[in-house]
C-alpha cells in the first residue's frame, strides 16, 4: 500500500486498519492522519457509531474528528444502534415486521455471530402480516452481532445484524 | 373512573390530527403508539405518544399508506385498535376489512359501509331511497354519446365527476357540447391517476353553490345522532379553507331537513362512528343536494365540537369499543358561533405555492374563545413529503360577527416565520364584506377574491 492520501483511502484500506485495531488486545483509541482526513477510532461504545460511518463510507474527507451525524434522533432511536460494533457493516430492517432468525420455529438459525456469510446468503426473515421477506447480508464478511430479537418487532431501518467485511483479497 | 375503552390505541396518521387523537386518547386513559414514517420521528405526536414506532420511509406510499405496515406495527405493539385520521387509509374499506381480519378495531365504519358511500355512484343510489335528493344528473357515463344525451337532458351547465373521486380531482364544468368530448378524456385520465378508476357521472353544474354538511354519530347499538351543520364555501379549487357552524345561509326549517337526511342515510348503512353528510345548496333556488358521505373524522370537526360541546373524536373512540353514543339528540344543543380558518404553508400571493421549510418561529394566540390545532413548534421542519396544513385556528363567538372579530384578532397575533403561511389570505377574507354578509359561493374565492386581486395587480 503506497502512503495514503484522503483521496486514495479505499473501503479496503478502512476495514484492514480496523482489523488491525480490532485484533490488538490492549488498543482502545487510535488516531490516523492523511492530507485532509483524520480518523479517530476508539472502542468503547457511543462514539463507535462515527466510526462504523467512517468504515461504511471510504469517501469521507470531511475535516476531522467525524462527528457522529446530528441527523439521527438519540430519543426514537432503537437501543440497539448503541451496539454497533466497529467496522461492521449494519444488516437494516428493510420494513416493519416481525423478526425471525430460522427459516421456521425449531429449525437452525440462518447465521450465528462468528459465522461467515456472503453477500447473497439470507441472514434473517421479516413477516409482514404472514409476508415472508428474505433479507440478505449485502456483503461478504462475519457475522459480529445479532442484535434485533427473534419474534420482535423491528422497525424501519432498524439494525438487525452487523456484518465484518472481509478484508480485500491481496493482489 | 370508568375503565378506558382500549388498553392501546396505534395512531395512523401524522401531523395535527394524530395529535387530536393522541389527546383524545390521553383524555380516555388510553396508551398510544405512533406509527412514524421516518420523516415524522421527531415529530410532535411521536413525542406526546407512549411510545412511536418507524412504519418506513417518508414518501406515504412506502408508510402511511401501508396497510400491512400499521396493522403489523398495531399487532407488534400490543395495540387493541387504529384510528386512522383523515386522509391515507381512513376510507379504504380493503384496510378496515384488514383490521377486522387481524382482530384490530378499527376506528370508522364498518369495511361495507365505506364501500358503499365510498363510491359516488352506489351512494347516491343509496341516498336517493333514503329520501335525500340528489343534484340532477346521470348514472355511470361510458360513452361520448351517452355524455351528450345526458347533458341535454340535464342541461348546460354540467359538471362531469370521478366515480371514485374526491378533492376536485377528475372533475371538469362543461358549458357547451362542442366542449364535452375534450372534457370527458381529461377527467378520466385524472380520475385513472388520481384514484386507479377513470369512471365518470354527470351531474348539473350549480353557478351558485354554498357547501353544506351535516356531523352524525352512529354506534352498534343502531343509535344515530346529529351534530347540526358546518358551512364550507369558501374553498379554492374544491379544497376548504374556512368553515362555520353554523350555516349563515340556511334557516331552522333547511337546516332540519338536512339533519333528517343524513340521519336517514348513516342508519341505513347501519353507520358506526362519527361521519359526514355532504349537501350543495343551490342559494338561487333555495335547495339542497346530497353531494357525498365521507365516512372519516373531518379536518374541521373542531368548529362542531366548538358550539356543541362534545368530544367527537373521544366518541369515535368509545364507539369502536362498542359503547353506545355518550348523549341522545334531544342533548345536543348549539350555542353561539364558530369558526375555523386553516393555516397553511401555502403563498396565497403565488398561486397558493406550496413552502416547506424550518419554523424559525412559531407562536399562536391563546385565549377565550379561541383554539388552536397544531402540531408545529418552534424549530419544527415542515416536511415537503405531506400536505401543507399547519393549524387550524378556531374562534368561537356568541355570534358570527363576535367569532369574525375574534378570528381576525388571533390571525393578527400569529407570529410564523420560516415559512410562508395563508394567515394574509385569511385576515383579508374576514374583513371582506362578502364573508361578512354570508355571500360567500363555493367559487367565490377565484371568481371574486382571487380574481380582483390579479386585476388590481
């Protein structure tokens, strides 16, 4: 990888430098600079929602620290944002439903944390009024987190899994 | 105190109405869910509500006109009803069906009793056997040929209608044969695209009309009560802007006849929930023609509620609990009068333009007589994915004259910044003189107000 500038930050790169984060064992905050992009990276939980939009969007240049965007409501906000764990890519309701990990009540789960998934596979199952949808994990990668609960209600937009990218297979 | 009607109730709706019933609710001891498209997450009524609940994304199509979405939002929250308001779903049969089937009540009428005055056509069938005439005019109309032979028989002027319609959508005045060909094509591809049908009917074009309609109540104990009458007239483009009770233009005997009319036609459809009755009053010939039943809450319920005291939304509440209606009509009496002007993020100056935008400031007058329904505050965003409503201002006065000057005193003292509103437009009707004398028609707003200002411009 030649010195990076904001420019030629790829997704890739985002995602090995929180791989490498991720794995060191006693590393709680991190700073990186490039010409015009700071990313500032620390593990514990309310500030990792900066850095899940750092990692989900490689295009970022915004002039450092990433804040944490002022859009999202923090009162209707379902609990389960909080959990986000960093670099994850967030599976998200796309509808009101009913949540449902299995196929049907009895059969295995469609994904377990640690599991690794593709982009096509289905990770969950949404019913809406006896409307089954197949929700697929959108990118290949492990599954990190499961927050929604099997048999609740999800609302929309809700996150349902979180989703670890693979990092970029090297050249 | 008595036990609440429902545990839970899922308001499907947004803006000032879901707040109505959310107070409603509250009064009621009821717990309430708000379902939110995401536009609406911050909005007033998700914060006063228990708890609210993201139905989808902002464009109505994809939330608030999701049946599936609030019934599966009302089940996953534990609520034992839905009231939907007015407007989005509140008159589609197929989504009261849907609750019944999901063992949800709903709050309105019965899936076959919107059916049946849903469509223009089979209601006004239904109105001309209870004895509540209708405006001259046709049946279903499926041929250029048959237009022009009903049209002579009627007589020019004729207005040609949507059988589905609503809202002066699909509906266009022919003057002429020579113009009727032309007409029928554009109000049946308005008709297609606004409401899916592109059906038409005829009716006979009154020049100068007064929009009249009648408040009923029915419940499942088969009891129907009246409210008396809300005045309409002045509208643009067949969409209101101001509305009284009561009527300045009618007198004991009409406006008894009416109240018998539409009593008439809610107990033969067996009518639950609170409805209304539509009449055209032809001020030439000192009659009145049934128009339509819209059997939903209407946006101005309050002036009704303002001069006779009761509760309509509590009552369509209780009534969909099965509880019979809370007074007899020997009851209801109406004191004084009142009326309501609708605000709206509209630039009357422009065409009535549409501004949605940030409130920079937000302050609404207060005081005796005086009530206003909102759902706005200061710092609220007014989306661009709904409609334009902001308020509704409504003064109440021992007489007409004391209700005008109490209006036009509390528009003087509405202080909106951010947005352009329609409260000029409403100070300069209160203190025209036509409004003042009650010679206020349906057209009177773009034939007289409207008109005169593009002249003097």
């Amino acid at each position: 990888m030649a010195a990076a500038s904001a420019t030629d930050l790829t997704h890739d790169d985002v995602a090995k430098i929180l791989k490498i984060i991720d794995e060191a064992a006693h590393l709680d905050e991190v700073e990186l600079e490039f010409a015009g992009l700071r990313l500032h990276v620390r593990r514990d939980a309310s500030p990792g929602e900066s850095v899940r939009r750092a990692a989900a969007n490689p295009a970022v240049r915004a002039p450092a620290p990433v804040a944490a965007d002022a859009s999202v409501p923090a009162k209707k906000a379902p609990v389960a944002e909080a959990q986000a764990p960093a670099g994850a890519v967030a599976v998200r309701a796309p509808m009101l439903g009913t949540f449902y990990r299995a196929p049907s009540p009895g059969e295995k789960p469609f994904v377990e944390v640690g599991q690794h998934v593709k982009a096509g596979d289905t990770v969950c199952l949404i019913e809406v009024m006896k409307l089954f949808n197949s929700i697929g994990a959108g990118v290949d990668g492990t599954v990190v987190a499961i927050p929604a609960q099997n048999g609740a209600l999800v609302e929309y937009n809700q996150p349902l899994v979180y989703v670890m990218p693979d990092p970029a297979s090297e050249e | 105190m008595v036990s609440p009607p429902f545990r839970r109730l899922l308001v499907a709706n947004r803006g000032e109405i879901a707040v109505r019933v959310i107070r409603a609710c509250d009064k009621l001891g009821i717990e309430t869910v708000a379902a939110v498209s995401e536009a609406d997450r911050d909005s007033l009524a998700a914060r006063m509500a228990t708890r609210a609940v993201c139905i989808g994304p902002a464009p109505a199509r994809e939330s608030y006109l999701k049946p599936e979405a609030l019934v599966a939002a009302a089940l996953g929250t534990g609520c034992e009803a839905i009231h939907p308001g007015y407007g989005f779903l509140s008159e589609r049969p197929a989504f009261s069906r849907l609750c019944r089937t999901a063992g949800v009540r709903f709050v309105g009428p019965s899936p076959e009793a919107i059916e049946a005055m849903g469509d223009k056509i089979s209601a006004v069938r239904l109105a001309t056997a209870a004895g509540v005439p209708r405006v001259p005019g046709s049946e279903r109309i499926d041929s250029l040929a048959t237009a022009q032979s009903e049209a002579r028989r009627v007589g020019y002027p004729v207005l040609l209608k949507a059988s589905a319609g609503g809202g002066g959508r699909g509906m266009r005045v022919v003057r002429s044969e020579r113009e009727i060909a032309a007409a029928m094509q554009a109000a049946a591809a308005e008709a297609q695209a606004a409401f899916g049908d592109g059906t038409l009917y005829m009716e006979k074009f009154i020049e100068r009309a007064r929009h009249i309609e009648i408040q009923v109540l029915g419940d499942s104990h088969g009891n129907v009560v009246h409210l008396g009458e809300r005045d309409c007239s002045t509208q643009r483009r067949h969409q209101k802007l101001i509305e009284e009770a009561p009527s300045p233009a009618i007198d004991a005997a009409m406006r008894a006849g009416l109240a018998d009319a539409a009593v008439r036609l809610a107990q033969r459809v067996s009518y639950e929930g609170a409805g209304t009755v539509e009449f055209v009053y032809d001020t030439d010939a000192g009659r009145a023609y049934f128009l339509e039943m819209n059997t939903r809450i209407q946006v101005e319920h309050p002036v009704t509620e303002m001069v006779t005291g009761r509760d309509l939304v509590t009552e369509q509440i209780r009534i969909a609990a099965g509880e019979p209606v809370s007074f007899l009509q020997e009851d209801v009496a109406l004191s004084g009068h009142a009326i309501e002007c609708r605000i709206n993020a509209e630039d009357a100056s422009r065409g009535f333009a549409p501004g949605p935008g940030r409130l920079a400031a937000w302050s609404m007058p207060q005081g005796e007589g005086l009530r206003v329904d909102t759902h706005c505050f200061e710092g609220y965003l007014v989306p661009p994915f709904y409609d334009s409503l902001l308020a509704k201002v409504i003064a109440h006065g021992s007489s007409r004259a004391e209700a005008i000057a109490r209006m036009d005193s509390a528009l003087a003292r509405c202080r909106i910044e951010g947005v352009p509103t329609t409260v000029p437009f409403h100070r300069e009707v209160m203190a025209h003189e036509d409004f003042r004398a009650a010679r206020v028609t349906t057209r009177w707003v773009e034939e007289t107000l409207l008109a005169r200002e593009k002249v003097a411009a």
